[in-house]
C-alpha cells in the first residue's frame, strides 16, 4: 500500500513539474510582461503579477500554492495580492467543497466591472472638485482649472456609460454578439 502511494505521489509530482515548465516556457514571460504593464499603470506589483498569472491560467482560478508555486513568490505574498484584488473586486475567494483551500478566481468580466466600478470615485471626485470650485471662485485661476478638470471628469464618465453599454450589449447572451469565448468563466459562482 505504501509503495502503491508512493507510485502515486510521483505521478501527481511529476505532472505537478510538467505544468510548472509548461507554465515557465509558455505564460511565465506573458504574466512578467502584463504584470509590469500594470505595474506601470500603478498597480501594486505582486497584485498584478498574481492577476496575470490568473488571466493567462486555463480556468481563472489557483490555489494559494499554486500561484506561489508559479510565480516563485511566499504564500503571504500571495495573501496580500489576493487581498487587495478582492478588494478592487478583480478577484473571488472561493472555498472548494469538503476543502479548507481556497481558490482565488477571476472575477466574471472582470474589466467590465473594474470599469464600472470607477463611477463612485468619479463622483467623489467631481463633488469634491465642485466644492473647490465654489470655494476658490469660478473666476480664479485655480478655480477655473477646477471647472475645466470636473468638466472632463463628467465627459468622460458619460461616455464611458454608454460605451460600457454598449459593450455589454454585445456580450448578451441572446445571441447578437453573444461570443462568449474569451470571457474566464468561474468554476464557482462567487460569494
């Protein structure tokens, strides 16, 4: 029985190995490069390095050990990068069943969301910019840049409606530009 184990644990090992070079030959420099891309676009590196790695993985989701394991990097690494992507909600954690592992997922459409989820910021932004405004004087220099600034803030956030629309129209499911093919589908629904 012990050797019937053995035999299995260097099968699960060995195919353990095989994803990990399959993973540093194909994703790893895809998952360094994005990373650095949203790194650069200032997002905190390891939080970007784990959303990559979950991007270019074939189900959206890993493990805590899984991600380490991939990207070279400490399980409270990994717990500090999952823990500010669930809070931009990039990122689900999910318990598997009859578990104590958790899996952290991509979120469905997780760009369209991150989008979206700007609105209450824009809005924080313009009340506050507002405020400026009144309190500088709309004929200031201060004040004016203010206007212009909130002036832009407002374009930008009604067209990011109606394109985020639009967008989500094509991605309805009742058939018109349904193609559903490169959106990451969660093996489980999140909380």
């Amino acid at each position: 029985m012990a050797a019937e184990q053995t035999a299995g644990d260097d099968s699960g090992s060995e195919a353990r190995s095989e994803a990990l070079r399959e993973y540093e030959a194909r994703m790893s420099p895809f998952v360094e490069r994005f990373a650095a891309d949203l790194t650069e676009a200032g997002m905190q590196r390891m939080a970007a390095r784990v959303f990559a790695c979950l991007l270019a993985s074939d189900d959206g989701a890993l493990t805590s050990a899984e991600l380490s394991e991939r990207l070279q990097i400490s399980p409270a690494a990994v717990s500090g990068a999952v823990r500010y992507l669930s809070q931009v909600r990039m990122v689900s954690r999910q318990r598997s069943p009859g578990s104590r592992r958790e899996i952290y997922m991509l979120r469905q459409d997780v760009w369209f969301a991150a989008m979206t989820d700007r609105e209450p910021l824009i809005n924080r932004w313009t009340a506050t910019l507002d405020a400026g405004v009144s309190s500088l004087g709309e004929d200031t220099p201060g004040g004016r840049r203010l206007l212009k600034t909130t002036e832009f803030l407002r374009f930008l956030q009604g067209e990011l409606r109606d394109v985020l629309k639009r967008w989500h129209e094509t991605r309805e499911p009742d058939g018109a530009g349904s193609d559903t093919s490169d959106t990451v589908t969660n093996p489980a629904p999140s909380p």
